[in-house]
C-alpha cells in the first residue's frame, strides 16, 4: 500500500490523513480485471465472452481492449479471433526479477541432475494463491514428462505445492490455508491428515508422493532457505514403467543434493544436512 503525502503545490491540508478512503480509478481496473480475466481463461475469449464474465456490456471494454491491444498487452487469434495476453506481463515481470536469479542458480544443477537419473526437472514457486512453474529441464529419455513453464495449479493438489505451503511460516500457512479453496473443500479428518503431512514436510525437507494428477511418483525438495524467506521446490516426476520405477526413494538423496546446490548458488544455507 501507498500512502498518499502532500506534492508541491496541493491543497492545504491535503494527503495528510492516512485513513482516507482508497481512491477509485474504474478505467485503471478495467484495463486490469481484463488482464486478469485473460490469464484465467484457457483459451482466447472474443468481446462478447468478455464481458459475460466480468459482468459488464460489450461497449464497456471494446475501447479498452482496443488500447490494450495497441500497447501489445493482449492480442487477437488469428483463427478465433478471440483475445489473449501476449509476453508482455513475463517480459516486464523478468526484467529486474529476483527469479532471475533463481533460474540462474538453478540452470546447470538441474541440467545436470536431469541427465544423471535420466527424469525431467522443474522448479516452483509459491505466485499468490497459486503454484506457479518457472523452470524445467527434460530427460535425455526419448519418453519423458514435460511441464510447461508457467503452468499454475492450486499447490495442495501437488507434492510441490505442498512442500512450499509446509514452509510458509505458521502465521502465513494460516492466513494461505483460510484462503485455498483445496483446503476449504476438505473433511475434518482431511485437514488433520495434511497437517500431519504438512509438519512431517517441513521436518524433512521433502516429499515423495504418488502424484495426484497422473500416474507416477513425483519427488519434490525445498530449495532456499525458508528461514529468510527464500523458498522454492525442486520437483521430479517419475513415470511408470521407466528405468527407475521402485528406485524413487533412493535417488531422494540426489535430488535432494541438486536442491543444496541451487541453494548454495543462491549464498544461502541449505536448512538440512543432506545426506550423500
């Protein structure tokens, strides 16, 4: 938040109080309930769709969409005709980013890591409510698992994104899990079952789990170090039926390795004692 203070020139008297309303800006946050808008639909949506969503009329946001458009923010289908973002929001969201130095800490590691146990990588973050993927390194296998970067999903449904809520702070696990709608759609004895997980996470450092939104095992590691605020999970899938199906727990300490060597990269501690 911003508090507004008194420029060269204002009205006496003026921002001096610091419980005044919020301004309103209506054609700022239309610009931006369209951005919004536009990044939680999966495919490109024509004016009409819209405005049915955001529950306004066509004429409300064609200008604006027309802006947005002229400014390279969004962009029509050549087929559909239908609008979506551009990388507009990525570039500008990675030209001073702390994330570069994330994925730069993490590029050679998980390269390397990839190309020793012969599985895919990648790398999350916590976005919001929202586990957010940044970075992902393929197998050599011809067969292997992909995610794409910049796939977002609620975190509880993934072994990744439950190791990252695990290393939230008590007081900000508290505040995450009042507002995930995974969590609120649980059982009593669900909810006292992913505590128990969660607390047994962040004793350990790691998770192996079957995944729930395939077949297959996924394995993730915290990376950073929680302590000051600095958190990532380093995730590998394994799939069925591949060269290391029943050796998921054993390459636990490797990958865990992988996830002390992005740590260090980053000048940071490890928060556990790895085990080589």
């Amino acid at each position: 938040m911003i508090a507004a203070t008194d420029a060269p020139g204002a009205a006496p008297g003026a921002g001096k109080s610091r419980t005044n309303p919020r301004y309103s800006v209506p054609a700022l946050e239309k610009g931006l309930d369209i951005l919004e808008a536009l990044a939680a639909a999966q495919v490109p949506q024509s004016l009409t769709e819209l405005a049915r969503t955001m529950d306004r009329t066509p004429s409300e946001l064609f200008r604006m969409l027309d802006a947005l458009e002229r400014r390279s923010w969004i962009a029509r289908d050549p087929v559909s005709e239908g609008y979506h973002l551009t990388l507009r929001l990525y570039e500008l969201a990675h030209t001073h980013s702390p994330v570069d130095h994330l994925l730069r800490a993490a590029a050679i590691p998980m390269a390397e890591l990839a190309e020793k146990i012969h599985e895919s990588c990648h790398l999350c973050v916590l976005n919001g409510p929202m586990l957010v993927v940044i970075a992902q390194t393929e197998s050599p296998e011809p067969v292997r698992l992909s995610v794409e970067i910049g796939y977002r999903v609620l975190p509880l449904t993934t072994a990744s994104g439950r190791v990252l809520v695990a290393f939230l702070d008590p007081a900000e696990q508290k505040r995450f899990l009042a507002n995930d709608a995974t969590w609120a759609a649980m059982s009593r004895r669900e909810k006292a079952d992913l505590s128990a997980e969660l607390a047994r996470i962040r004793r350990q450092g790691h998770l192996l789990a079957s995944s729930t939104r395939r077949t297959g095992i996924d394995v993730s590691c915290v990376v950073g170090n929680p302590r000051v605020g600095v958190r990532a999970v380093l995730g590998v899938p394994f799939l069925p039926g591949s060269a290391n199906e029943g050796k998921e727990r054993r390459l636990i300490a490797t990958i865990e390795a992988c996830a002390a060597r992005i740590t260090n990269a980053l000048g940071l501690t490890p928060p556990f004692s790895r085990r080589r």
